[in-house]
C-alpha cells in the first residue's frame, strides 16, 4: 500500500546527495587531493549537475520512493522553496569558489555561459522534433527568452550594454516566472523541468557576475533597460496584432496562476505590470546608484 508522507521531498534529497556531501567531506581520508577535491568535485558544472540531478527527483508527481507516494507539484510548496533557496545559494556558492582565483573566476564565468547556451539550444531541438513549432506559435519572442541570451553573450564577452539589458530584464523577468511558473507541461516531463533549470541559470549567471564584482549596471542604465523593454513590447505587440498571438502575455493572461491574476482584466493588467516593471527596475539599481555627495556649508 502507497501512502503520502510530508516532507518526503527532503528525505530524497538528502539520500541522493548524502554520496556527494560524504565524498566532499571524507575527501582527505579517501587520498583525494586538495586539487582534485578543488577543480572537480566543487566545480561549478559538479554542483550544478548534483542540483539538477536531485531537483527532478522530487518534482516527480506520484513518484513512488521508498514506499511512500509524492506529492504533485504545487505553487510554494516545499519544493518550490527549495528550488527558490538554491538559486542565491548556488549562486553565492561560485562566488565564494571564485573568491581568490581569476582563472577560477573565468572558468566559472565562461561554464554558466556556455551551459546556459547548451541547455537551451538542446531544448530547440526538443521543441522543433515535437513540432511545436509552427510559425508564428512557439517561437523564442518572449521577455526570458531574450534575457536567456543576454545573459548567455553577457557571462561570455561582459560587454556593459548587453550585461545592463540581461542584468534587469533577466533578474525582472526570470526572477518573476521562477516566483509563479507557467510550467505548460506536468512534472517531471523534460519541458517542466528544463523550465526551472533554464530561468535559474539565468539568475544564477547574472547574480555570479554582479556578486563577484566582475560587471554592475552603470548611471542611468535602468531608464535605458525600461526604454528598450518597451519598445521590444511594442514591436511584440504588433507581431501579436498581425498573427494572432499572445507573447509577453500582452492579449490575455497565462491559464496557470501567477502575479497578473491580481492585476485586474485587460487592459488593466499590461498597464499594471508596466509600472511593476518600472519600480522593479528602480530597486534593480539602488544598490549601484552613487550617493549624492553632500556639499560642506561655508
């Protein structure tokens, strides 16, 4: 007899990453050197691979382990939080590996780019050999799906205008699909989960850059982020208009729940969610915004 227990989410967790954490920890005893310990098992693409490695597993619905039947996956859920956790953490994790060490910092740097860039394209490939792609439905137009590249040219080249653009539509806009998922598909077929793992490489790439001080967004560059998000918008729009479509959500809202649900119909909900978008974008670049230098009274 199946039976549902609470928190088993936690149990898989620990028992498909105990092998890991033991081998990391017993390293010296095992004859592991220091170097190995530093270049293999706490590489960035190891610590990636253990996370997205455990995540599927507990995204299983009616996933049978050990006896005892798993949950579905649900909005805030303990899964959820843990994938929400492990986003800042993964990504302060490589910056604390990159502390000391440019040529670590690089590699890091160079590995989220191109691990971003991988996982993606090999999701095209799935998209294209199931055929949900037929012009003009399916195709890569909406916001994460720009910001993804960005990101992508941003971790590989740091070119201050392509960071600045990745740092705010990317945190903006990954940030808020990894808050409420529109997943489209049920866990833990590869769609759902190649979902997480491409809006969490996102913010992982961004947060890694800024965190280790590598790129930061300069004076002005939120006015210049929101002026192109909205011109992308409407040229979206337009696109919409001629084809039928809803990308950027500009004609109807997503059937799963999420933030627009409290915004009112449409139009309400584009207007609301252009001056959620602007006070985002403020609070993206109050950390970098230069104190006004007070002037000494005569």
């Amino acid at each position: 007899m199946e039976s549902t227990v609470d928190n088993i989410e936690w149990r898989i967790i620990l028992d498909f990453s105990f092998p890991y954490l033991a081998l990391i920890l017993k390293s010296k005893k095992l004859g592991i050197s220091r170097n190995i310990k530093k270049r293999f098992l706490l590489s960035p693409v190891s610590l990636l691979a253990v996370f997205l490695l455990c995540s599927p597993l507990v995204l299983l619905p009616e996933f049978t382990y050990l006896g005892f039947m798993i949950a579905s996956f649900q909005l805030f859920g303990v899964v959820h939080l843990l994938i929400l956790t492990a986003i800042p953490l993964i990504a302060g994790a490589l910056v604390w590996l990159a502390r000391h060490n440019e040529k670590t910092t690089l590699q890091i740097r160079l590995s989220l780019g191109i691990l971003i860039a991988l996982n993606e394209l090999i999701w095209y490939g799935y998209v294209l050999r199931q055929g949900w792609v037929s012009f003009p439905y399916g195709l890569p137009l909406n916001l994460c799906d720009v910001a993804l590249w960005l990101t992508v040219v941003a971790a590989l080249t740091l070119k201050p205008a392509i960071f600045e653009l990745a740092y705010f539509w990317g945190l903006a806009g990954s940030g808020m699909a990894i808050l409420t998922p529109d997943l489209g598909a049920s866990l833990p077929s590869y769609p759902a989960i190649q979902f997480f793992t491409a809006h969490s490489g996102v913010i992982i790439a961004v947060l890694y850059i800024t965190w280790r001080r590598l790129a930061k967004p300069r004076t002005g560059s939120w006015l210049r982020a929101f002026a192109f998000l909205n011109f992308y918008a409407a040229v979206i729009a337009v696109f919409n208009a001629v084809f039928k479509t809803n990308y950027f959500y500009l004609c109807e809202k997503p059937a799963s729940a999420s933030l627009l649900d409290y915004m009112g119909p449409w139009p309400v909900y584009v207007i609301i969610g252009e001056v959620l978008a602007l006070g985002i974008f403020v609070l993206l670049y109050l950390p970098f915004r230069k104190a006004t230098p007070q002037h000494e009274p005569k």
